[in-house]
C-alpha cells in the first residue's frame, strides 16, 4: 500500500482538522471544500480504492457511512440533507488512493453526475 497523505492524517504525522474518530475511522475537514461542509470519513484499514475492498470485509464501507450520519445529525442538518460520495480510480475522481467517503451538506447542492469537460 502507498503511503498517503490520508495515512499520515491518521498517524498524526500531518495535523488536520479532526471531527469524528473512533477505533475504525477518522473524520476531518477537507482542505478544498466543495461545499460549506466538507468532511471526509477515512477507514483505518488500508484499502486503495473501493475495487480493492474485499467482500468479506463489507463493514469498512458500512462504518464510513454511519459515522457520516452520525456526524451529520450531531451537528444538526441531517433533517436539511447531505450528500455522500465515494470516488473511484481516476475517472471516477478519486486523487488519494484510500478509500474515503466524502459527506458534503450546508447548502443546496443542486445535480448531479454530469460528466466534467475535458
């Protein structure tokens, strides 16, 4: 596995913006938010991308998103809404290779999945 940035947040070699951890996940704020609340949902287990999950290990991905929920109605704008994402490879829009799960909320966030021009 390649040593990431991500790796490092959770080593605490690189400070960040920490919102939510637990024995399984880490949560922080995203340097380059894409909406008003930006927080990526890390697992602490090494997965480079969501093709690399195995299936006997469904649970990293089900931990990411309820800790997101969770988040989202502590700080109060679950009942509003939010979105989640988990991009994948490089088309898919993924640039740190650990599986991640993005949770953006406090605003309108309008449609989605268009494809980007080139």
């Amino acid at each position: 596995m390649t040593d990431t940035i991500f790796h490092k947040i959770i080593r605490r070699e690189i400070p960040a913006d920490i919102v939510f951890e637990d024995e399984h996940v880490i949560a922080f704020r995203d340097i380059a938010p894409q909406a008003p609340v930006h927080v990526l949902f890390v697992p602490k287990v090494d997965v480079a991308t969501l093709n690399d999950l195995p299936a006997s290990q469904p649970e990293v991905v089900g931990r990411l998103a309820i800790a997101a929920a969770a988040y989202a109605k502590r700080e109060g704008f679950a009942d509003d809404g939010y979105r989640v994402v988990i991009n994948c490879n490089g088309h898919g829009g993924q640039t740190v290779f650990q599986v991640h799960l993005h949770l953006l909320a406090g605003a309108p966030l309008g449609r989605f999945g268009t494809a980007r021009d080139s």
